[in-house]
C-alpha cells in the first residue's frame, strides 16, 4: 500500500510545464477499451498508488485509492461479510477500482443494484492545473459535489487523475439460486421484463443460446419460495456462468478477432434480426452482438430503439467507438472538459476524437 498523490501531482504539473500529454493507466486491464491512446503521450501510472483508506463496515462506506485492484478490495470486504453489488467486472487481477469507476462498468445485477456511477459517494482528483480536489463525501445521504463524482464514470479519464474513491458497500446475500429454461430470444424479452417486474428477489436476467438464465438473491426464505413458484431447472454451476458473463470470458464475449458490439436500449425494444450471435443481460437492457456490420449500420437501429450503440472491443479503435453526440451535447462536454484540463493534458481523443 502507498499514497503517491505528491508524485501524481508533480508529473501532472511537470507535463503542464513541458506541454506534455498523459495517459493515465492502472492495472492496464482495460487498454482496448475506448478509442487507442495517444501514441505520443507520456504514461501516468496510478498501479503502486494503492490501499484502504477508511473502512466503515457499519455505515456500509469504504474509501480507498484508485490503484487498488478489485481482488484487495474483495478480501478487505469479505472479511466483514460484504461485496460491491454491481458486480464489477474483472479483466484479469490487476483490474483496478479507478479504471472501473473511469470506464462505468457494472455487472450482472446492475439493473437492481445499481451501477458503479450509483454506487460512488464521492472523490478525489487531480485537474489539469495539478490542483487535489475533494468532491462529494463519505456518507450516503451527503450530496454536496456528488453530481461532480458522477461525471468520472465514463469519462474514461478524461476530466483528471481520480485518487481516491469512496463507494457504498452491502453485505453479501443470504443466499442464491438461478433458474435456466429453454426459449427463444422472441419469448426471453418479454419474459425477462415479467419476472423482474414481480416483486421478487432477482439479481440477474440474461439470454444466451437458447436458454434464459434468471438469478434470485437475497433471504434463504425468499429465494427459495420464488424458486419453487417460478418455472426452470435449478443452475448446478450457476456462479461460474454468471461470473464468465461479468469478467467477459463468456465464448461470446471474450476476446476475439470479430468486433464486441454493445447495445444499451429499453428493456422491451425489439431490435431487427441481425446476422451474428446475440447475448442478452440486464433483462434486455443491454445486448451483445458479434455479427458483419458497422457503427453507420447500428447506430439508426439503436436510435429507433430509442438507446445507442457502442463498438466494446475489437474492430477500428482510431474511428470513433462511442455514440455519437449532437452538436449541442459536444459543447457542453468540451466546456467540461476545459473546466477540469484546460490544457488538454489527460487521455487525448480516448473518448472522442474532438475531446
């Protein structure tokens, strides 16, 4: 464990000086995503700034710097009986909490528990004037700065070098079971939607091959009554299919030469049939899709959809990989992005081109 906020904050005001640019790495898990790094850029790396902070397991808060990988915070919070509900995903294990909270990645169970965005009280980070700013706090119900906070999920590093971050924690579920059923995707959509509008302890709702896969967590008593009510075989080796699906080694979702599309729509939006494979999660709001096709061809099935589209992995990563924005929305994002790094200096073009 080590605080190297000092060293941070003095290669962010050297580069400034020297009219450098950084890219800002922690386990490196996460390279492929977002458009490719600039080649010319010096390397800011955020893996030996690691370590808890602070540990509240009563109040349900934990407070630790950004370099710290998700395994160190899976023990520290095991220990007490607790997790991170939104089930982050684990590219391998040196992922990090920074390079989560950067990228907006969720698992699974996103669509009940929360997203990793839901799931931050507050930070701290370094702007581009090399400048350590607290936003937010370390208890739920203080909202001072907490929309600041927000903002780093997704901005994939763009808006400063977070270092620390503090999260809501819960404790562990009672219990868990998944049931698997034989269906088409047609029949899943709608099922899906049914089942997670029941008031019913589920956790997970996905679709893959043929089969849905639905997940109940919580109170022994309450999983097993649903259970027992609810259609399906039970899942002998339920946890390393949903962790396959949440660390994308899932045959569909692992790495490969074909690009990894990612759908973000309405749960019940009936997408076109398209060549390629699907996967299904978060009961429909999110679909995954390996098939001949470009983001020209996707993004007007996503708009009618009424969502977007994403190229996740793989594919023309120098093109732009995000959803595009209007023009009104880009103003707004180039005066964020000027407030926090007024000289550009963080993540050049790993949004967007024009960020």
């Amino acid at each position: 464990m080590a605080d190297l906020t000092q060293s941070l904050q003095e290669q962010v005001l050297q580069a400034r000086s020297n009219g450098r640019k950084l890219n800002i790495v922690g386990g490196g898990t996460k390279a492929f995503l977002g458009r490719d790094a600039d080649a010319d850029a010096d390397t800011l790396s955020l893996a030996e700034h690691t370590g808890v902070v602070e540990y509240h397991p009563v109040e349900l808060v934990l407070t630790v710097r950004a370099g710290t990988t998700l395994t160190e915070i899976d023990a520290v919070l095991a220990e007490q009986g607790q997790c991170l509900h939104f089930e982050p995903p684990r590219f391998g294990d040196a992922t990090t909490i920074g390079g989560t909270l950067a990228a907006n990645l969720s698992g699974p169970a996103r669509p009940w528990t929360g997203s990793v965005r839901d799931q931050v009280l507050g930070v701290r980070l370094l702007n581009g004037k090399g400048e350590h700013l607290r936003f937010g706090g370390q208890v739920m119900k203080n909202v001072a700065g907490y929309d600041v906070s927000r903002l780093q999920a997704g901005a994939m590093g763009t808006l400063g070098v977070i270092t620390e971050i503090s999260l809501k924690v819960l404790p562990k579920p009672a219990a868990t079971v998944t049931l698997v059923e034989e269906m088409s995707l047609a029949e899943a959509i709608p099922y899906m939607n049914r089942r997670a509008g029941e008031p019913k302890p589920i956790s997970g709702a996905c679709w893959w091959d043929g089969k849905v896969y639905l997940r109940l967590s919580g109170a022994r008593s309450a999983v097993d009554a649903t259970a027992q009510k609810w259609s399906g075989e039970v899942l002998a080796d339920a946890d390393a299919f949903w962790q396959q699906v949440r660390d994308f080694q899932h045959p569909m979702l692992a790495d490969t030469d074909s690009p990894l599309w990612r759908f973000s729509v309405g749960a019940t939006a009936d997408l076109p049939e398209l060549d390629g494979q699907w996967l299904v999660d978060w009961a429909g709001a999110q679909r995954w899709y390996r098939g001949p096709a470009t983001m020209t061809d996707l993004e007007p099935i996503a708009r009618r959809a009424g969502g977007q589209v994403s190229l996740f992995r793989g594919g023309d990563r120098s093109a732009e990989v995000f959803p595009t924005q209007p023009d009104a929305l880009k103003a707004i994002q180039r005066r964020v992005k000027s407030s926090f790094d007024p000289d550009g200096l963080f993540n050049p073009g790993r949004l967007y081109r024009w960020l």
